[in-house]
C-alpha cells in the first residue's frame, strides 16, 4: 500500500515513504512538481537505516531515519576536503507536517499521492522572449563539454541550490537550451545567460 509522510526544512518541502510495491521513495518539490532523488543505496544501523541518494557535484547526501519513527528523520550532506581527511558534514533535521501545509496542492487523481511528472503550462503564462546567439568553434566545444557533465549529473539542481535557495534552473532545461544553443536555435537567455553556460557565452 502506497504511504507518503510530508516534511519541511524551512526552505524545502519532501515527501518519504513507501510505493504500491513496498519499495523506499523520496521525493523533493521543485518547481511545484515532486521530484525524486533516487535511493542508490541503503544500510541498516543501530536505530534505523541511512539511505545512499548519491551525490551532487561532490557532495554525498544520505537520509538517515529512525525505526517507525517518522517525525524524526534527516539529512546529512558531505563534502570532502583536500585539507581535512574528514571533510565537512552537515546535518538538516526534517520536520514532519500535514500534507495540507505543503505550499502546493495538485487536483486530487485515483492515487492522490501519484508523483507529478508533467504539469501542462498555463495558457496564460507570459511568453518567454527568446534570443539567438553566434557561436566561435571554442564555445561550441565548451558547450558540448558542460552538457556531458550535466547529462552525467544525478540530481536536478546543484548542492547550493537545494541547501540553500531552492533557485537557479533545473538539468533538464539546461540541457534543453544548451542543445538549442548547438543547433543555432533561438533560445530562453534567462537559463543560458545565468551560471557556466552564461560564462561560456561571455566567453
């Protein structure tokens, strides 16, 4: 049976539990969408289990839980240092809330916990002014470079982003306009003109 618990952490919201196979689930909400963070691993401990949800950039996220205990679990990023054998560890505790607290409600469907994967756009959304870009041949090949990199990426969105400012544009819609970019098509400057891809093209 299908059985989701809602949490917060002040800056993001996150929904744990089980799917209709029994099978471990996590989800983050992004964009008004709930977005997984795939468990690659987990280990039994003395007061529950850690789940393994791989890495962003260098960081190793873990959730730890504690046994059916379900307001009381967290998670942990770590961060290697070249200077400290140990890295840096740090720890955001999840708050347990009612799913009704979450700042987004989608209709309610057959399964009312059904994981978002498409919401259609509003007809009435502002139409994004799109903008077209000459590339030299060593642009060209740095762009092809950074959406490798993104391709190989696990998560959505940098480490900095889902500690801290839950901004900043998603995997898919970069590697969405960086392909734009590479087939000489017009294309949104809000995502190519912000981070690596923005340095790229100012060259």
């Amino acid at each position: 049976m299908k059985m989701f618990y809602y949490y917060t952490d002040q800056k993001n919201y996150y929904k744990w539990g089980t799917n209709d196979k029994g099978i471990p689930e996590f989800y983050h909400l992004f964009n008004k969408q709930w977005t997984p963070l795939p468990i690659i691993g987990k280990r039994r401990t003395d007061w529950g289990w850690e789940y393994d949800l791989g890495k962003i950039e260098t960081t190793k996220i873990t959730l730890i839980t504690v046994n059916d205990v379900y307001d009381k679990i967290s998670l942990s990023f770590f961060t290697p240092s070249p200077s400290n054998v140990f890295g840096q560890t740090l720890s955001s505790s999840l708050t347990l809330i009612d799913k009704s607290l979450v700042p987004f409600q989608e209709k309610e469907t057959n399964e009312s916990d059904e994981t978002i994967s498409h919401k259609p756009a509003s007809s009435n959304q502002p139409t994004t002014k799109l903008k077209s870009y000459t590339l030299n041949p060593q642009q060209i090949d740095m762009l092809k470079a950074h959406k490798i990199m993104l391709e190989g990426r696990w998560f959505e969105r940098r480490i900095h982003d889902y500690l801290f400012f839950c901004q900043g544009r998603t995997k898919t819609e970069k590697i969405r306009e960086i392909t734009k970019l590479l087939h000489g098509e017009a294309c949104d400057p809000d995502v190519v003109e912000q981070g690596r891809t923005g340095k790229i093209l100012k060259g």
